[in-house]
C-alpha cells in the first residue's frame, strides 16, 4: 500500500510511482528527487492548490505558516499569472531550501521569483490583491492567519488543523457539533461578518483526516458561483 498520507519521505525510490507526463506526476519525480517532503505534504499541497486555483487567479502568493514551501510553489506553476510568492514561516526547514533549489531547476521560470521568509507571522504586510494560503497551520495559527487577510481584504485559502478548544473559539456549538466543526463554522462566520463570501470544500480524506478547506474573498472580488475559471494541469514542460 502506497498511503498517501504517510510521513514518510519521498525518495529516488519513489520516482517510478509518478510516471505520467502530467504536471502533477513532474512535480512528484522532482519532490522525490529532492529527497527531503514527507509524503502527505506533496498530495495536500497538490489538493489545496488546484481547489484554490479554480476559484482565485493572479495575486502575489503568501503561503504562511509554510513549511517546506510547496505550496506557494504549486500556486505559480498552476497559474503563471501570480508574479511571485512568498513561503514564510517562524521556523523553515533546512531542507525547505534543498526543495526549492530542485523545484527550480525543474521550473526555471520559478527562479527569483519565490521567497523563503524566516519571520514571525505577526509581521507580514499583506495587501488586497495577495492570495493568502496555509495548509495545516496548527491551532490557532490558522485564525492569525485569516484575521492577517480579513485586515488586508485579501483572498484566503486555509486546511486548518490541531483545532485545540484552549486557543480557538467554538463557540456555544459544541452542544450540537464536535468541537473542530464548531471551531471552523465560527470561522466561516467571521469571513462572512467580515463581508466575505466563502466556499466549504473537502480535499481527500485519505491524504488527512483534517481535510476541510475554507476558502474566502471579499464580495465585491469572488469569482462568479456557475463559472470558477479552469486550472490546466496538463501543461507542457518548461525547458
């Protein structure tokens, strides 16, 4: 069995699994050739990615709370339209930069144009056309970074994670929900307080059991509901 939730690390080993001539099956060789991305994070990465990119195009990327970056890199390569983006995180892997160097030596267009940004998340200057994603960030984390987008009226994209009842707010909906689901439908209820229109959306439960992804943008900006723009994934080579 070739779990795809597993923590264990991609490796040369597992390059024969991803034989395809599509863009998701490219990325995963050069993730595995990187040696370093435990397994999970390239399929979440991958499922954030393109449910985002269907709703929200354009935008510098800010990829909080990042990790290894993966991310903000998949964001570019699924739509060239973003000028750069920015993989911050209090405490970035050493091996965040063996990635990096790997995916652009895959994706020349990618070089200059992601940033590995070692900083607290209380510092980032966020602006209305920034796209702002995390996946997993742990707790709270996951609130800091959708009250940063609400202050900036930017797009947001978050997997939350670690819903720990200490530090996030369920709210009085515990008598009826367990106590993430309430922690995440009062965040669905800030966006919208925040005049945010909001999508509900689930990435494969087999990847994570915490698979709800919230996705929000200002009312006045949300892509229409009947026509989410396509994301072509099937993409020719870049060198």
């Amino acid at each position: 069995m070739f779990s795809h939730g597993s923590k264990a690390r991609l490796t040369e080993k597992d390059v024969g699994r991803f034989p395809g001539d599509t863009l998701f099956d490219r990325l995963g060789r050069t993730v595995c050739r990187a040696g370093v991305l435990p397994r999970k994070e390239l399929y979440e990465a991958w499922e954030v990615a393109r449910r985002t990119r269907r709703l929200f195009r354009g935008g510098r990327v800010m990829d909080l709370a990042a990790g290894h970056g993966l991310l903000a890199h998949v964001l570019l390569l699924l739509d060239d339209a973003s000028p750069r983006a920015v993989a911050l995180d209090t405490h970035l892997p050493p091996s965040a930069a063996r990635l990096h160097e790997v995916l652009v030596d895959a994706w020349p267009r990618l070089r200059d144009r992601v940033a590995l940004v070692t900083s607290p998340l209380d510092d980032v200057s966020l602006h209305e056309d920034d796209l702002v994603v995390a996946s997993h960030a742990c707790g709270a984390l996951t609130d800091v970074v959708l009250g940063h987008a609400i202050s900036a009226a930017a797009r947001v994209a978050v997997l939350p994670c670690c819903h720990d009842v200490e530090t996030c707010d369920p709210g009085p909906l515990t008598g009826w929900l367990d106590a993430a689901l309430a922690i995440d439908v009062r965040r669905v209820t800030a966006l919208e307080r925040a005049g945010y229109r909001v999508w509900a959306q689930r990435i494969p439960a087999a990847i994570t059991p915490k698979n709800r992804l919230l996705l929000g943008a200002p009312s006045g900006r949300a892509p229409e509901p009947s026509s989410p723009r396509p994301v072509t994934t099937d993409v020719a080579p870049c060198r």
